[in-house]
C-alpha cells in the first residue's frame, strides 16, 4: 500500500522592502510617484502638504497615510516646517488584509491627521517591527507579519473612533526612543559613527533598556541597519562596492567588507553576484552554516 504525500513550496510572506525613520528638510519635495508595493507614512512633529491621486492636501502634524501599489502620491514642505518621516514600504502576503476593512477603503479614508498620543503608539510599533525585520530571531517573519498588521489596526480603530481607543500599546520610555531616533538619523545621514555618550548623558543607564526593549546594543543596531541598506544599494549595478561604504558611512572600503562578512557571512561583491540565490528564502545553498 502506497501513501502519497503531497510537496507544496512555502507560502508567501509579507516582506519588507524598505524602512526608515528621518527629518526631511525644508522645501524638500517628493514629486508624484507610485510603487508595485504598498506603503504606510507617518509625518511627525510638524505640517506638510501631501500630494495624493492629482490633489495637494495641507495636513497639520502628525498626517498619516496609507496607499497601495499604484496609486500617486508625494509631499510638499513649505514654509519652516521640517517634519520627520516615518515610511514602511511592503509586498502583503496573499490575505494579509483579511479582516482590515483599509484595504477597501477610498484614498481620501486613508489619508488623515492623528493625535499625538497615537503618534506616539505608532513610533513605539514602528521602532518595534524595524527592530524584528533586523534581527533573524525565530519566527521572524510571523513577528513582522503581526507588528505590521497591528499597525493597520491600530490605524483602523483611530480612525474609525478615536475617541472611544487608546494606544495599543504604550509608547516606549522616551530616553530609548531618542537614542533609536538617534540611530535612524545617522543612518539617513551616512554618518560614520554616533557619539552616543556626547548625546544622551545618562547613555549606560539607556544602552541597557534599550538592549532590553530591542535585544541588541544600539551601535549594533546601527551595523545591522547598515547591512540592510548596503544589501538593497548592491542591487543598483551603478553604485561601486566603494561607494556603497562611503554612503552608509564607513572611512574605509575594508572596514564596510569586515562589516558585512560579520553580519551576513560573505562579502559585498559576492552577495552582488548571487544577490538572488540569497534573497530566495527556498534557495539556501550559497549562505555560510
């Protein structure tokens, strides 16, 4: 008697393409564009105006938007205002938005100003799934799968009844946001190091709770940030391995190849090479044990 046994590949996963959290400049543009992912934007601390599907929209502090593949959209600064930017750009897993009523949504129910309580709830997630998408802990992908759909609903219930939720979750403790704010900015930057101790005097006190909160030291996240944008720049064929160090800040070519043979196991130029055999999660033969 024979059993068969049916051989299926591993369902899709939501991925990541990029994320990041910056200041933006005053006068600075982002002119209408569209990607093939979707995306999740939250601007802080100071008004813009959003460009979304032909339309300007002045938006006090704290506008958030959500668009999906293919729909136009950008932002305008005026005046003095500089707000920071918090972006996740992503490929959803098929039924991803089972259950989140945005996805059906018009542009104009996704595109609103939310307070600054929940502001801070959604840096507290944001901080959290960036910390999840850079460190490979086991069932990594299921924790930003669920870090990005409790964004969504976060997002839903503040908009759908604001005044009848709070937070989802509580905003980290405001001396570990600054320090991964801190992170984040020299990383946009392409600064070669942080002098952690000159910005934040209790720093050993905060380095700890970080590491708590986050799992790694600070200067580590910093690295692994690094990697993760040295991996999508080594897709651009016009950027040379050198250059690639400078922008993410290392002085020296040989300190950005120690780096990334520490972090990811082999060098730059041999993951350029075989950038796709890396990238297939169902393709393992070329990583290092």
């Amino acid at each position: 008697m024979s059993v068969g046994i049916e051989i299926t590949s591993e369902a899709p996963r939501t991925g990541i393409v990029t994320m990041g959290c910056r200041s933006s400049k005053v006068g600075e543009i982002w002119p209408w564009h569209a990607h093939d992912y979707d995306e999740v934007c939250l601007f802080s601390d100071a008004p813009t105006t959003l460009l979304v599907e032909g339309e300007e929209l002045p938006m006090r502090e704290n506008s958030v938007y959500v668009m999906f593949a293919g729909e136009r959209h950008g932002f305008r600064n005026e005046d003095r205002n500089q707000p920071r930017i918090w972006a996740i750009h992503y490929h959803p897993r098929p039924g991803f938005y089972d259950g989140l009523p945005i996805r059906d949504w018009p542009w104009r129910k996704r595109v609103w100003c939310i307070t600054r309580e929940q502001a801070a709830s959604f840096q507290s997630l944001f901080s959290r799934l960036s910390a999840e998408n850079v460190n490979d802990l086991p069932c990594k992908s299921e924790a930003v799968d669920s870090l990005l759909r409790l964004i969504h609903v976060s997002l839903i219930r503040w908009r759908e009844s604001a005044a009848q939720h709070g937070p989802v979750v509580r905003p980290d403790d405001p001396e570990v946001l600054a320090v991964w704010q801190m992170i984040h900015s020299a990383l946009a930057h392409g600064s070669s190091d942080i002098r952690f101790q000159d910005e934040c005097p209790n720093y050993d006190s905060v380095r700890h709770k970080f590491r708590r909160c986050y799992g790694i030291s600070p200067r580590d996240m910093l690295t692994r940030l690094k990697i993760e944008r040295a991996k999508i720049l080594l897709a651009d064929p016009g950027l040379s391995i050198k250059e690639i160090g400078s922008r993410l800040g290392y002085l020296h070519h040989n300190d950005f190849t120690r780096a990334f043979v520490r972090e990811v196991g082999v060098t730059p130029s041999h993951w350029r090479i075989n950038q796709r055999k890396f990238t297939d999660p169902a393709d393992n033969e070329l990583r290092s044990p």
